[in-house]
C-alpha cells in the first residue's frame, strides 16, 4: 500500500493587508509575499530626495509625490513614512534632485553676497567730486577733485587729509573711503579751527 502524498499548500502571492495606525492605535504596515517587486511604504533616511527614493523604487517623483500628498516636494521629512502602494512603476529616465537645486541656488546666493562684500572693501572708482566756488578750487589744487586720492607720504581724499588730522575733526577710518560730502564737511571744520593753514599752498583759495 503506497504512502498517500500530502500536497503542500500553495504560497500566496498576494501582498498582505496593510493596517494604518489612527491616533497611536493599530498594528504598523507590513508587506509579504514571494515574488513581491517593490515595498508598500518606505521611511526617509538622511540625505534622500524624493526624486532617488522613486527612482529606487521604480516610479518618478510626479507619482510619489500626487500619492502621498506632498504640497512641497522639496520638503521631506528624516522619520517619514511615504507609501508606495498605488503609484506607476515606471522609472523616471532623468529624476530631478530638488535639494541638489535649492543648495545650488544657497551656494550662488552666498557667492553674491562675498562678492559684494569684497567690492565695498575695495576704494571706489576714480570720480570727480561735485564741488563749487572756493573749495572746488582747493579740491582740485590738492587732488585734482578726486575723493579717492591718496598721496605716498600718508595724505587722502580730497583735501589731502592725513589721518590724526582726520580724526581730529571728528573722522573715523580712512579719508579716502569717506564720500564727497563728508569731506567737505570736515575739511570746512578744519578751517573754522585753524584757517587755510593746513593746505599751504591750495589753501590761497580761501583766503
């Protein structure tokens, strides 16, 4: 008498029930099955984009996010589940990395703000003050009216200041650096205090 042959139940191929955690309650997603092709969930890890998680997972970043109700698709979350049930696995041929493009705008935006820095370090241009009567005279006479004038021997600006003189009517850093404006301002308080003498040979003008 042959031993009778038990027949082995068949293995399901179909995905396992998944169950959605309401308020803390519920059991967590699972998937099974043999055979099963992708994931039905997967949870962001630092450094993912959503545009290489669909990629991996054989959608594009379009169905992603539509399915998982992303307003921003730039702002996912390290911790966050994103289901991958429902979405079309078709790869996306040139996925766009959104974080790649906000960082490339940041590095862009920093270079600006540096190189705008650096132009204010920088004296500006060789321009010719907007000067009238006596002290465009003298302006002339001692830097040919150019505010950004300065002489080997220590003397900037206009009026070919030097610097303890500069601060002594009230002038802080370089005389050269300042505008127009304020050195006139400051070289018409110099001859308040001390008459032309400063300027021995330009200073014919105001006398």
């Amino acid at each position: 008498m042959s031993k009778a042959r038990h027949a082995r139940p068949r293995r399901s191929t179909r995905r396992v029930a998944r169950t959605i955690s309401i308020a803390g309650l519920g059991a967590g997603i699972t998937a099974a099955g043999a055979g099963a092709a992708f994931a039905t969930d997967y949870k962001v890890k630092a450094g993912d984009t959503l545009s290489e998680i669909a990629q991996a997972n054989g959608t594009n970043w379009h169905e992603l996010a539509k399915i998982n109700h992303l307003k921003d698709p730039n702002l996912i979350l390290i911790g966050q589940t994103l289901t991958l049930d429902g979405v079309a696995k078709s790869a996306d041929p040139a996925p766009r990395k959104f974080t790649e493009k906000v960082e490339t705008k940041k590095v862009r935006k920093a270079e600006r703000k540096l190189r705008s820095s650096r132009s204010e370090d920088r004296p500006a241009a060789r321009s010719k003050a907007n000067l009238s009567g006596a002290w465009a005279k003298v302006a002339n006479c001692e830097s040919s009216g150019n505010p950004r004038a300065v002489n080997g021997a220590g003397y900037y600006g206009l009026f070919q200041f030097d610097l303890q003189t500069w601060r002594s009517v009230g002038g802080s850093g370089n005389p050269a650096k300042a505008s127009a404006g304020e050195q006139l301002m400051r070289a018409k308080k110099l001859y308040a205090q001390r008459g032309a003498s400063p300027w021995p040979v330009c200073g014919k003008y105001l006398r």
